[in-house]
C-alpha cells in the first residue's frame, strides 16, 4: 500500500459521521488473572492467500505474530501420470494437499509462539477466523479460494495439535467484527456492523455489546443481502446481493465488460482497477462508485433494521480512497430517511490485519461478550 494511501481518510474534514475523535474510552481491555498474571491466546486468521497467527494479550496486544502465504497450487502437468488414478483433472491440478496447508498454519503458530518466548500450555485457547463457508460451530471449513480444504475439520486438528484450550473457529468477517468491537473502530459501541469488502463480501454483528452468531454463524453476512431486485447474477446462486455488485471480482468483470482494460501487462484485479480509477480512467471511476453505491444501499438497510451506531468497513476498495467512499456516502444518505438511520456512523478500519488477529484472540479472552456454546 502506498504513503498517500495509508494516510487517506474518508471522512476527513470533519464528515458529518466520523466520531473517531469522540474521546470514548475503549471498552475492551480485560482485567488480568486474579494472579495478576496476564492471559494470552494463540490466534490465528486464514484467508484465502494468506495465513497470520498472533499470540494475543488479555489487554489486546499483541506479543508476537507470524506471516505465511497460502500455498501455491503447481501447474499440472499433462505428461505426468495420474499416480492413484483418483480425481478430477482440476482436483490433480490443485497440487496442493489438505496437510500441506495445515502444515503450513501450525508452521505459522509455532513461529509466533517461538517469536513470544512462549508456549502453547502458557495460552489459555486458540481463536481462529477463517474465510468461509464452514460448518458451525464444528469448525469444518471449505474456503471458497482454498480448494484444498473441503470438511476439513480445522477445529478438532487444532485441538489435538494444541491441546489444553478451547479451540474457537468463526468466519473471518465475524473475527474482523469483534476486534473491531474489542480493540478497533467500534470500541465503546454496543450495536455495529463490520463489513469486508474484498474477494468476497462479509460482515459481523455486534448487539447490545455482544457478537451475534444466528442460527448457523452467518448473522451479519451482508453480502448476500439484496441491494437490487433481479440485479446480477450472484456466486451463491441469487441476484443482486451486495457481493455481486461490490466484490472486488464482480466489478473488474462489470469494469471489464464496460471496456476497461488493466494498464501495460498488469492484472485485472480490484487493486489495479482502483489504480486506475485514481489515475482518472472513466470505467474505472464508475465501477469504483458502482461498487461504493452498492455498499451504501447495504448498510443504509442494516441501519434501518438493526438500529445500529456504527458500522465499520475494510477490505481493499475501502483502502482505495475517495471515488469508493464518496459513492458509498451518497448512496447512504440517499437510501437513510429516518433519523435514526441517518444517525449510523461510517468508519473505515484502520488496521484490519491485525484488528481479525485480535478479534479472533477475544473470542478466547473475552468470552463473555464473543465466545459461543459448541
Ligand atoms: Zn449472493
């Protein structure tokens, strides 16, 4: 990320929603042990490229993290032999095993644990957000961009590698929410959304101060909320969810469907798109605010049926700057009528890699507000 990007603030001058500077007090630091000895966590966040891992402190610091890319699947090659004659040629051209990517993760626990000076019986559990869908509170997962995981039961081989603990695995979106709600932009707020927007579109909930799970862990899941009747086609099968209107995918295809072509021999990604968006290309500017438009509609829904004081968004268009937010802002004012709705705050993430670090490290320290029964 650039200098001139880190230091882009949407609201700033003062926008009508950002209260950053409220001067509340952050709410979530936790008392140490009655020994007064502090607590600590493993915690780990498993996206789709990559894997972090953190030992959390009962304050919220953290003591030590570690970093690993996912691993690359290798090309298959059409000469080599099929060995156990098993699977589909997309499965062989995975090449990358279930093991292998669990080696990986504890690989990048382990770091962090040795980088901490400590050990895992010196953590009280293990939190973990993990890119989705998954079974839970089983902790089964089948990330969409790890093709490698499918049922993997991450959860029961995290507690035989890291045994003592509780173990906790959610959506990363859910983590992101409460570190958010913990130690981030919604500290002293009792009723927040947290979005992502990136490959994907997620979100978390916090009510009345405490993280909200629903029936099979998707409450919060904004993406797939409707924002335009019969509108694109959706991955999950619907239309017009949010995701099929601002994820980073779906508006390079709608950019590249409008003519937009990516700059010398670059990718056709969301990052270069918004590259080019600030460098003043027309289509890019569009899908940017398209996108930004989408997310507005979103969340002025989710004001008006939850009632909510802030809602949070991360995710690279969120880093991207002002064509994304003032679209996002205009939409939001736009679709809020009401008072109360017009009254929900808007702030960006400040540090969202290490704000799901520290969220999935609350639902081990802090549980009475962001652990679950299962
Ligand atoms: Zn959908």
């Amino acid at each position: 990320m650039s200098q001139s990007q880190e230091a882009f603030q949407p609201w700033e001058a003062g926008g009508p929603r950002d209260v950053r500077a409220s001067g509340k007090e952050p709410a979530g630091a936790e008392p140490a042990r009655a020994d007064g000895r502090k607590t600590f966590a493993l915690a780990l966040d498993i996206g789709g490229t990559k894997i972090a891992a953190g030992v959390v402190a009962g304050d919220g610091t953290i003591a030590a993290q570690a970093r690993r890319s996912m691993p690359v699947p290798r090309p298959a090659s059409p000469a080599s032999p099929d060995p156990d004659g098993a699977g589909p040629a997309s499965a062989r051209a995975a090449g990358v095993d279930a093991e292998e990517v669990f080696a990986v993760v504890q690989d990048c626990l382990d770091e962090a644990l040795a980088a901490a000076r400590m050990r895992p019986d010196e953590m009280t559990g293990l939190g973990c957000g993990c890119s989705g869908p998954m079974d839970w509170p089983v902790g089964e997962v089948s990330p969409l961009n790890i093709p490698a995981w499918r049922g993997f039961p991450l959860r029961a081989r995290l507690r035989d590698a890291y045994p003592g603990g509780p173990v906790l695995i959610h959506n990363d979106a859910v983590a992101l929410a409460a570190g958010e709600h913990w130690m981030g932009e919604g500290r002293g707020v009792r009723n927040m959304l947290a979005v992502t927007v990136s490959t994907g579109v997620g979100g978390g909930l916090v009510l009345g101060g405490r993280l909200l799970h629903g029936t099979s862990g998707n409450a919060g899941h904004i993406g797939h909320m409707v924002v335009e009747a019969d509108g694109p086609p959706c991955p999950c099968g619907g239309r017009g969810c949010l995701e099929a209107l601002a994820s980073g995918p779906r508006t390079v295809a709608w950019a590249i469907g409008e003519g937009w072509v990516p700059s010398g021999d670059q990718p056709a990604n969301g990052r270069v798109l918004a590259a080019s968006a600030r460098a003043g290309d027309g289509v890019a500017r569009r899908a940017l605010a398209r996108a930004g438009a989408a997310v507005g509609a979103g969340l002025a829904s989710c004001a008006s049926l939850l009632d909510l004081e802030a809602a949070v968004v991360a995710g690279g268009f969120a880093q991207s700057g002002p064509i994304f937010w003032d679209a996002l802002s205009a939409s939001f004012d736009r679709h809020t009528g009401l008072a109360f709705t017009r009254r929900m705050q808007i702030r960006r993430s400040s540090d969202p890699s290490r704000i799901a670090l520290r969220g999935a490290g609350a639902f081990i320290l802090a549980p009475e507000r962001y652990a679950w029964e299962g």
